[in-house]
C-alpha cells in the first residue's frame, strides 16, 4: 500500500515536471497573450481615450514602425544598463569584502551602504548630473548606486553565513584565511550573491532610466520625454514595453547562467 | 426633567445648524465651484490668478476657484482633456501639439501673450552671436517644439539644429548653464531664469525667439476641455482675471505684498520679487481676447517644422466666448 502510494507520488511528480518542461516557452506566450488581452478589455470596458491608455495594437504599430529609432535608444539605454551593472556588482562585491575581512571598518561602511540605499535616486540623480556630466557615465553611476545595496546586502549575508562546520573544517586543516575565503567562504556565499544579481538586473534599468530622465541626449528615458511632450502616448509605451521586455530577457539569461555556474547549494 | 431640557437644547441646536447649514448650501449653490491647476508650482506668472483669488474677484463673478499645483506640467491639460478638472494653465505650443494629436482642448483665456522663453547664454564673452552656438551644447527641459523654435533660431544665423548638441537637462536649467554642463539652455524664462542667474552671480544674455525667425506665440494660456467646457463660466473667470491684471499694471507695490502674502514661505523671495518686476509688462491685458490667425500662423510653424503631423483650425480651437 504504502508502495504504491510512493509510486503514484512519484509518478504525478514525474508528470508534473514533464508538463513543466514541455512548453514553458508556450507559458511565456500564453502570460503574455492574456496580459495584451487583459490590456485591451481595459482600454475598450473604460473606454480610455488614447492619451490616457492607448490600445496594444496602436503600440505594436509604434513598435514596427518605428522600430530603427526605438533600437536605436534601446541600444544607448542597454550599454548604461550593462555598465552600470559591472560597476554595482564589482563596488557591491568590494564593499562585502571589506565589511567581512576589517570588522571595525564595518561600523564605518554601514553607514554609507544605507545611506545609498535610503537616499531617493530622483532626488540625487540632477546633482550627479552636474558633478558628472550629461554623458553616459552619470547614467552608469546611477545605476551602479541602485543595485549597490541589493549586492552588497546578499554578497555579505552570504559571507557571513557559512556553515561552522565548514570553517572548523578549514581550521582543522590549519588553512589560511586567505585560503578559507577562497575556499569555503566565497563558494558558500555564491548562491546568496546570485539572489542579489538577480535583484540587481531587474532594477538597473530603473537607475539608467532615471539618470535619462532628468539629463541626457539619448536613451528610452529620453525618447518617453519626447513622446510625451509631443503627446504622442503610444510611442511612449512601445518604448515601456522594449523596456519591460530587455529587463525580463536579461533576467532569465542570467538565471540561466548564474543557475549553470553555481549548481550547488547549501 | 433635567434631562429633558438637555435633549431639548441639543434639538433647538440641531435645528439651528440644519438652517445654517441650509443656509450655506443655498450660498455655495449660487457660486460655480472651478478647478483650475496650475503648470507649475505658484510663481509670478500666475499672478493675476492670485490677485483674482486674494482680492475676491473671482467670487465677485460667483466662481468658487480651487487652485492646485502639479509637479509635471505635462499633467494638466491631460487632466482637462480627460474632463477630471476644469481648466489648467498651459501654453500655446502645448496646446497645438496636444489639439494636433486629438486631445479635445481649447484655448479659454491668456495670461501672457508674448513668447517668454529665451535661448540663454552666460554673458562671459564667449558666445556673441546665435552663430557662435555652432558644435556646442544646448540644454533643454523637453517641451516638444524644440527642433521648431531652437532650430528656426539656429537657421536665422545660419546654422542648423543637427550643428548643436541637445541635451535634456530636466529643471536643472540654470544649474547647468551656471556649471559649463552646457554652452546655452532653451527654456529659461527671461523673467525668471535671468533673475535667477543674476542672484548666483551669473550675468545671462538671452536670444529672444521672436526676434530670431519664431513667429510670436502665447506663453501662458488657460485650456478647457473641448466637449464640456462651460462658456459662461469661463467667461466670468476671464473678468475676474481682467480686473486682477488692471489691479496689478496700476498698483504693482501692493499686488506683489498681496501676491507674495498668497503663500509667503515660497513666494517671498528676492528672486519672485525681481521676477514680478519683469513680469508686470508681460501680463495679457485683455485676456479673453481672440486673435485667430495668429494662432494659425503659429500651427502653420509647427507643422512646416514636421512637430505636428496634422493641422488644426484655430477657429475649433480658440473659440470666441
């Protein structure tokens, strides 16, 4: 009894995972259809005039039509994204270590990682304007600062977190602390710091957009500006939506790769 | 007993306030109540609303005026179009934009009938002439009709729109003018901006647009929705804006004590005191006056300039009340 029991849980299970793993890029299809569907039933039940919600189909128009100046945007905006990024994680990562290996520097550093955190983007973001020009760096800076908590937090939570049993070990086997955090911590603190990244790709445009917003020459956040000074919502929303759609996209490839590369878990 | 004389009092106070309240009702019944928002947090260029408001003429006309401020002036004619208030301040090139793109507005009354905004240069010899602008930055607060008006300016001497960088620089027009960021802002208002740089310790020079190819153009204009606008009040809110804009032309020492007392943290300032000084000869002093094909001229500009794609009369538009 008790066997067959077992048997049915692991068959339902077995089902369950190949249902799973037939068609999650139908799933995704299917989200996004019934979301496109949801959108219209609003714009037709409330009868929204276009410049409050303009429809799906005038946005995808927008999409196609304009595509070669939305790509073009999308290309400045993705380069700060990208950037930024590279920026939040090194500091982020840096910041951790430093709190882990100099406990009294800790007490000094605290402060400025909340501070980063507390202080609102949009009111910052116009004096890192005037301190670092209209180009990209300030929008690189901008979005550095945004997921710098985000990393910092979970790279050093996960530093912090290592199983005693492993650092006995360590100890045991009379390895430096150099050799400790090669070894023991910094792997043990990866599946943390990955829960961080995946924060951080989600808001990093969000920290760009914002630096394009209140200064720029090019960018999605200065293609919405223009749209919607020239009323023109719909654009305004095809270039949302490129955004939406680069934030998901870099989401998932990087849960694939951080998913490939840390395949252990403690 | 004792009580008895209680619930009786509590009865005569009640009956008491219901006909006062009746009372009342039957007051606020005979003034329209108007939302009017501004498009921008309350400066001298509003000056004839609070005058309006300060000095009771708007009540004078029967018109119970509720002022509001956003922090984007893009929202209000949105607001107005989507009939959620009455009517907002906005400008001429905004609203031949806005009516362009389908959005039921029309002009209701104007504020100021002159182009205010400037293209602002520091004046430390650098930059002489518009054509002097060739390969350098101009800072914009996105409006919309900048490749219009910048670019007009810029081709009056001789250069064109792609010869400049043009940068959003938001509200930080004069911040980034003062720093270097940029070589010249579009959107620093001459009565404002100047005054602004003048208190830093910046002395500006600013083109003026009419002067430079861009036909003349309503700065500040009060836009109503096209299909529920209320012509009668309208026409008592352009009174009452009337006689505030004679009060402020003939008393300007008083107007300015009865503006800045309007909200004293913000507005009693040397820079609102300088900038009401510059304003006073901007004022529209008969603001529900019409003047049709300066309002198609100014259509015709946009268009010929590819910021509208289409191009709608003044006459659907500016309606005589």
């Amino acid at each position: 009894m008790l066997e067959i029991n077992v048997l049915d849980a692991t068959t339902e299970a077995h089902i369950a995972k190949k249902k799973k793993t037939i068609h999650p890029l139908l799933q995704g299809l299917l989200t996004a259809c019934l979301l496109f569907g949801l959108w219209q039933l609003i714009v037709v039940v409330f009868a929204f005039p276009p410049f409050i919600l303009p429809s799906p189909h005038a946005v995808m128009m927008k999409l196609i039509l304009r595509i070669d100046v939305l790509l073009f945007h999308t290309w400045i905006t993705t380069q700060e994204i990208v950037l930024g990024l590279i920026l939040g994680l090194t500091m982020g990562l840096f910041f951790a270590l430093q709190m882990l290996l100099f406990e009294p520097l800790k007490r000094w550093l605290l402060p400025i990682l909340i501070a980063s955190q507390a202080i609102p983007v949009f009111a910052i973001a116009p004096i890192l304007m005037l301190w670092l020009g209209y180009g990209i760096a300030s929008k690189v800076v901008m979005a550095a600062l945004i997921i710098f908590f985000p990393v910092t937090t979970c790279c050093y939570d996960g530093l912090r977190s290592t199983p005693s049993g492993y650092i006995d070990l360590a100890k045991t086997m009379s390895a430096s602390k150099w050799q400790t955090l090669r070894h023991i911590r910094l792997p043990a603190a990866l599946p943390a710091l990955a829960s961080g990244i995946r924060v951080a790709v989600v808001v990093a445009p969000i920290g760009a957009v914002v630096g394009e917003w209140v200064g720029s020459s090019a960018g999605l956040g200065y293609l919405m500006l223009q749209a919607n000074a020239r009323m023109m919502i719909d654009e305004m929303f095809a270039a949302l939506f490129i955004l939406a759609l680069f934030s998901i996209t870099l989401y998932f490839i990087t849960d694939r790769l951080l998913k490939r590369a840390i395949h252990w878990q403690l | 007993m004792h009580s008895q004389t209680r619930t009786g009092s509590i009865a005569k106070k009640g009956w008491l306030a219901l006909l006062l309240s009746g009372l009342s009702l039957n007051a606020s019944a005979e003034q329209k109540s108007v939302t009017l928002m501004l498009d921008w947090f309350v400066n001298p260029n509003h000056g004839p609303i609070v005058i309006a408001q300060e000095k009771g003429y708007f009540n004078d006309q029967g018109l119970n005026v509720v002022i509001q401020e956003p922090a984007d002036p893009s929202m209000p004619a949105k607001l107005v179009a989507a009939n959620k208030i009455d009517l907002a301040i906005s400008y001429q090139t905004s609203l031949t934009i806005d009516v362009a793109e389908n959005l039921p507005l029309i002009r209701a009354s104007t504020l100021i009938a002159t182009p205010l905004n400037t293209l602002m240069v520091l004046d430390n010899g650098k930059i002489h002439s518009l054509a002097d602008l060739k390969g350098k930055k101009i800072g914009i607060a996105i409006a919309g009709n900048e490749e219009a008006t910048v670019g007009t300016m810029l081709e009056s001497a001789g250069i064109t729109f792609d010869d400049v960088e043009i940068i959003n620089v938001g509200w930080a027009l004069s911040s980034s003018l003062a720093s270097g960021k940029v070589d010249a802002i579009w959107g620093g208002l001459r009565n404002f901006e100047s005054n602004q740089l003048a208190i830093e310790g910046y002395k500006a020079k600013a083109f003026y647009p009419e002067e430079h190819g861009v036909p003349s153009y309503d700065e500040l204009i009060v836009v109503a929705n096209a299909n529920h606008y209320d012509a009668d009040a309208i026409r008592r809110f352009n009174k009452a804006i009337e006689k505030a804009t004679i009060y402020i032309i003939n008393h300007p020492q008083d107007a300015w004590i009865e503006f800045a007392a309007y909200s004293p943290d913000t507005l009693n300032n040397e820079l609102n005191k300088r900038a009401w000084r510059d304003t006073l000869t901007r004022f529209d002093l008969r603001p529900a006056a019409v003047d049709l094909e300066r309002y198609d001229q100014f259509t015709q500009f946009l268009y010929k300039n590819k910021i509208i794609r289409s191009k709608p009369k003044a006459s659907d538009f500016v309606p005589t009340l």
